[in-house]
C-alpha cells in the first residue's frame, strides 16, 4: 500500500495565508466592540429602536442625553451626518453622534491598532502604535481602519528596531526613563507624520477601493466577487480579502448608510449548508455519515472550515459554491440586504444579529439570500455527487480523509475542528474505500483493551468464514501507518490518525461488544466476495504478531486459583484497582507503582469493556513497573461503578513480553457469548469460576 502524505503548502499561497492570518489576528479579537458599536448603532441612530425617525415614535430624551451631550457642533462635525436638523431632534441626534461616531470613528481603528502593534512587538508596540494611528484618524477625519491595520503594526516595528539600537547599552537604573521618552517621542513622530502625509494616502487608498466596490456594484457585477472568495475560503485565503478590504470599507459603509453588503459576500452560511446537505444526502463513506453533524456546526456555530474537507475531496463542488455564494450576493443586491457590522463567526445567530438592526425587512432579506444560496449549492452539489456516485463508492483511495489532512495543511497548524470531524467521520458508518487486509486494534499501552478487542473481531470474521484479514493489536506509539484499518476507542481515534493518518479509523465505545465489529466484518465480507480464491493468503484472520499459545511463561503462570476472587457486595472502581494491583504485587509481577499508572490509564480512558467486564492496566509509561507476566480475576457481585458502566468482573492485567496475550484472547471469547458470561457469573466459589477459566489456561 502506498501511502501519500499531504502536499507541503508553499510558495505564494502560503504568504497570502500568512498575510491574511496576520490580518485577521487584528479584526478578531476586537470583534466584541464591533458588536457593541452595531447594537449601540441599531438603537440610537435616526432609525433605530429608540432615533427620533423610529416607527414606534419613542421620545427618550435622558437616554438622548446621557448618550450624546455633543450638541449641534457634534453633529455638524461628524462625518457624514445630517447637518440640516431641526431643533426638536437636536439631543436625538447627539446621541446617535455622541457614543456612535466616536466609536466607529475613534475606539474601533484604536483598538486594532493596538492589537496590531502587540502581535509585533507586545504592549510596547502597541502603545505607540495607538498613538501613531491617532495622527491617521484626526488627519482623515474619517473612520480609519485601513490606516490602523497598517500603521499599527509599523509603528510597532519601527519601535522594536529603534530599541534594538540601544539594547544592553543603557546604564543601570535609566531602563525605565529611556524607554518612556523614547517611546513618546517615537510616537509623537510618527503622528505627525501619520497626520500630514500616511493619512491622506491612507485617505487616497480608502476611496479607491471604495470607488472599485461601488463600480461593481452599480454595474451589478458584484457576485462576481464569489469566483475569488469561495475558492479562497477553502485554501484559508480568504482572511485577507475579507479582513483586508471587506471588513474596513464594510464599517465605512454601514457608518454611512446603517449597513453593509460586503460584510455578507464571505461570512454568509448558506453555500456551506447546501454543500453539506448535499452531502448528507448524496455523498458516499465517512463523508455521507459525518455531514449532518458538520451541517450542524457550521451554521449554527459558525465554524466554515468544517465543510472544507467535503470540496476538496471533491474539488469540482467548489464551482456550487461560487454559484451558490453569487446568488446569494445577488440576492442582497438587489433586494437591499446588508449586516449592521461584522458577523463573526459566520453563524445565522450572529448573521440574525447583525441583520435584525437596519430593520425586520432587512432580516428577512439577508434570510433570503442564506436561503437561496444554500438551495443553488444543494442543487448543484446533489448533481455532481450523484453523478459519480458510483466511481466514489468503488474508489480505493480514502479521499475525504485525505481531504481532511489536505485541509488541515493549507491552514496551516491543527485544528480542533478537523479533528473533530475526522473522529466523527471515523464514528459513521464503516464503507470500504481501499482493499483491507490488516486490521490494528489499538489502545494506549497495546497489551490489554485492544488485544482483547482484536480478539473478539479476529473470532468474528473466523466464523464469518472470510479468509485473508490479519487482526492484531499494538499501542498507538507504536502504530507505523501501514495499517489498512485502525480501530481505536473514542477518546483514541485523534491520537492514532496523527499516527496512521492513511489508515481508515473506525472508532469503538467498547472494545468487547461493540456494534461496530459487525459493520467491519460485513466490509470486508463485500470485498472478499470479490477476490480471486487463489489470491487468499493462507493465514486466516490470523493474529500475526501475537505470540503463539506456549510462547514464554507458561499459561497456568499467568492466571492461578490463588488469584481468583469473589465478593459478595460491590466495591467503588478505586477499591477494585487497589484489589487488582495488589494481587498482581503479590505475585510478583509489578511494583506498586503500578497502582498510580492504573489510575493514569481510567483518566485517559475507561478500560471498561462491555458486558460486564473491566480489565485495568498500567500505561505504556508504566513498563518499568511490569515485571512478569499475571492476570487476577475478581468477581463483584454487588457490581462496581466503572465510570457510568457496572463492572462485574475486575481482571487486572500485568503483561511482559506478550505472555498474557493468549490468554486474554481466550477471555475475549469467553466475555464475548452471553451464555459463557452466565456460567461464569453463576460460578459459586473460586475454584469454579478457575474450572470454567481452565479452558483459557489450556488453551
């Protein structure tokens, strides 16, 4: 099997991730006070909730006045407000002007520049940085954030390599006096020079790009704009578009009109929807059965990156995204619809907020267009995928996986997002991708849920009479990627992708009966039915790599009658470990360090494993605590509270070199048929209950 890593992102494509990235960082955390300023502005501007141009007619003059206090010289100054007021609105009007326009105008450009300047150089850079923008801001007048996000973090490296000029050569108990004035005498520069020359070349660029916006829009060729960002959004290009030119122009926008159209054209859920669904109803594999979650997450979470795997495991859906984003832009052209500010995340709950304040109209707009854009991606995506349904559903390669890694390279870092979908997508319903001969179930320390649970798969596919499918365990440290199919528990499944990322992963809650186990033998079922009888190997469902019955100790060394125990009551899980470790130190086969790795294996994961069994062991850290090899079992007839689940038997498990694996296979087996689970729980004494395990020892 060839396994194929994801492409190593470079070259251009990577600095403009990396620009937009360092862009967004700016936008992002300031995204609160956007908020702020949009509801702020949807009550008090002229009609808003409480303007004196409200359909409801409110007549709340000590809001007014709380809010505003600028008075008719406020009003004439601030850009782009009404000059011609009458003496009746004058202290409505301050209030919109009062706390609305020195936010926008003031407090927002502020605060990315402040943030800009941090990401270069910490509070030191940001500090200047602030004082550098204000010199932008006063010598434009208008709100700058264009100016903010690019004098804030170039004062900020001015200052980093002014301090590099002096650094170590300052005299001790002077640090202090040179870095204030140097500080404040930099940033005074840097206003002034922000004032007479950055600001009106900041001013120039503004109206460029505005002018270039209002071009496409009044040619109504704006949804053209989703032929660059649908595509960008799914290689994480799409920050410096919108960050960079959407978001500043959007806010001047909405400064003057109330809302925005740009702040829609990438934020918008409805081409991720319809692609999802499309998914969901058409799609094939992991793909198909992890959708409706990632449908969920997307548009109400707001988390698009979710839906990226789903086109780049079929790259000419991205054509239904650009259709279905277009259309949506179309939509809002047309018909008016806009955001108040910034949506960030791109959910409907916050896409619902930032709508809902131009007015009711306006919300059932911008809902229309999420709409129609989700319905032309669906309609469009349901077209491709069932078309090649059938080639998707005997392809060999695992493309939705590989997406998944394809995706997480082009972001650039891990994402908790991504995993979580492939370990959802791994949880769906199994569907053969690739031919499957060799089968790993693994677990942390590889010696005793996963050998018990390829155990019990290994029996199944014997009895299912498949030939050819090699079943083995291992420890996820030890996992090398030329697995076909890895089978982990839950809590697992993110661990051993990034060991085995071109394996299939299926993910288990219990290794002993999981439901799972039936799906993976009806798998490889379907494509035996296929193979030719002379290509079967003549191992079947072989456990290579476990060690053969009579290898190393003896069977009857490792499970004795002097460590088979019942109890009459219960006992708390913790008591039951102590019990187990301590038979295991009396036989000689641990320290008693072994008990705390124990209690570190239940903290990572439930060594639980279905019909009344729980087997505690160490973790693969524990190695130097494991002398021998033994098993020690303990019946609770009362039960044992394992974590939720009642355990009944507590088999403590101590292995060296493999020695207890044979036997734990026999357990597996044994714990596996409902009728060999009764007689051991009917057993009356121990030596009983060693009479039905003798046939494990004897095995």
């Amino acid at each position: 099997m060839t396994t194929t890593s994801p492409t190593k992102p470079g070259g251009a494509r990577v600095a403009v991730q990396r620009f937009g990235t360092f862009l967004s960082g700016m936008i992002m955390p300031n995204i609160a006070a956007f908020i702020a300023w949009g509801f702020i502005t949807m009550l008090f501007i002229p009609a808003g909730f409480f303007g004196a141009d409200s359909p409801f007619d409110w007549h709340w003059a000590p809001v007014a006045e709380i809010l505003g206090g600028g008075g008719d010289a406020a009003i004439i100054n601030w850009p782009g407000a009404m000059t011609a007021l009458s003496e009746g609105d004058a202290g409505n009007y301050a209030a919109y002007v009062g706390l609305v326009g020195p936010m926008i105008t003031y407090l927002l450009p502020l605060l990315i520049a402040n943030t800009a300047g941090r990401m270069v150089y910490a509070e030191r850079g940001g500090v200047v940085a602030t004082i550098a923008t204000m010199g932008v801001i006063v010598g434009t007048n208008i709100p700058m954030f264009l100016g903010a996000m690019i004098m804030g973090p170039i004062a900020a490296w001015i200052t980093k390599q002014m301090d590099r000029l002096w650094d170590g050569k300052i005299r001790p108990g002077f640090e202090m006096l040179v870095n204030n004035f140097s500080a404040g005498i930099l940033g005074m520069v840097l206003a002034i020079v922000g004032f007479f020359a950055f600001g009106p070349l900041m001013l120039g660029i503004s109206a460029v790009l505005g002018g270039a916006v209002g071009w496409l829009v009044s040619m109504q060729l704006l949804p053209l704009v989703s032929i660059i960002v649908e595509p960008a959004k799914v290689l994480f290009l799409n920050n410096a578009i919108n960050h960079g030119v959407f978001t500043p122009l959007g806010i001047e926008q909405a400064a003057e009109t109330g809302k925005s159209i740009l702040f829609l054209i990438e934020a918008n859920p409805g081409p991720g929807l319809g692609l999802l669904m499309a998914f969901t109803f058409f799609g094939v594999g992991a793909a198909k059965a992890s959708a409706p979650g990632a449908a969920i997450i997307q548009f109400f979470g707001g988390i698009h990156e979710i839906y990226f795997p789903y086109a780049l495991s079929k790259p000419i859906t991205i054509l239904a995204l650009i259709a279905g984003g277009a259309a949506g832009v179309t939509t809002n052209m047309i018909l008016g619809g806009g955001l108040g500010f910034p949506a960030a995340p791109g959910s409907i709950i916050a896409v619902t907020a930032a709508a809902i304040g131009p007015g009711v109209t306006n919300l059932l707009v911008v809902y229309l267009s999420v709409l129609i854009a989700a319905t032309v991606t669906f309609l469009l995506a349901a077209v491709i995928l069932r078309a090649s349904r059938r080639r998707d559903l005997e392809a060999e390669a695992d493309t939705f996986g590989a997406a998944i890694a394809q995706t997480e390279a082009n972001k650039g870092r891990s994402s908790s997002t991504l995993s979580g979908l492939a370990a959802s997508a791994a949880a769906g319903t199994a569907v053969a991708t690739r031919p499957i001969s060799s089968i790993v179930f693994a677990c942390d320390a590889g010696m005793g849920s996963s050998a018990m649970g390829a155990s019990v798969l290994r029996n199944k596919i014997k009895k299912a009479g498949i030939d050819g499918i090699t079943v083995t365990n291992a420890a996820i440290a030890n996992l090398d990627g030329t697995a076909d199919l890895v089978i982990t528990q839950q809590q697992l499944t993110d661990r051993a992708r990034s060991k085995s990322p071109a394996s299939m992963h299926v993910s288990v809650d219990e290794f002993m009966n999981s439901p799972k186990y039936d799906e993976v033998v009806e798998l490889v079922r379907e494509q035996a039915q296929g193979a030719s009888a002379t290509e079967a190997p003549s191992a079947v469902a072989s456990d290579a790599g476990a060690p053969a019955a009579g290898a190393g100790a003896p069977a009857s060394a490792v499970l004795t009658l002097d460590r088979i125990r019942i109890h009459a009551g219960s006992a708390t899980r913790d008591e039951a470990l102590k019990e187990a470790a301590d038979a295991l130190v009396a036989a000689g086969a641990v320290t008693p360090d072994y008990l705390r790795a124990m209690h570190d294996r239940e903290a990572s994961v439930s060594t639980f494993m279905g019909n009344g069994l729980a087997i505690p062991h160490g973790t693969n850290d524990a190695k130097d605590a494991v002398l021998g090899s033994a098993l020690s079992v303990v019946r609770y007839d009362g039960g044992v509270d394992w974590d939720g689940d009642t355990a009944t038997f507590v088999i403590g498990i101590a292995g060296k070199d493999g020695d207890h694996l044979q036997i734990l296979s026999q357990i597996a087996e044994l714990f596996s048929d409902e009728d060999d689970v009764a007689r051991l729980n009917a057993a009356a004494t121990p030596e009983e209950l060693y009479e039905l395990l003798g046939a494990v020892n004897r095995a």
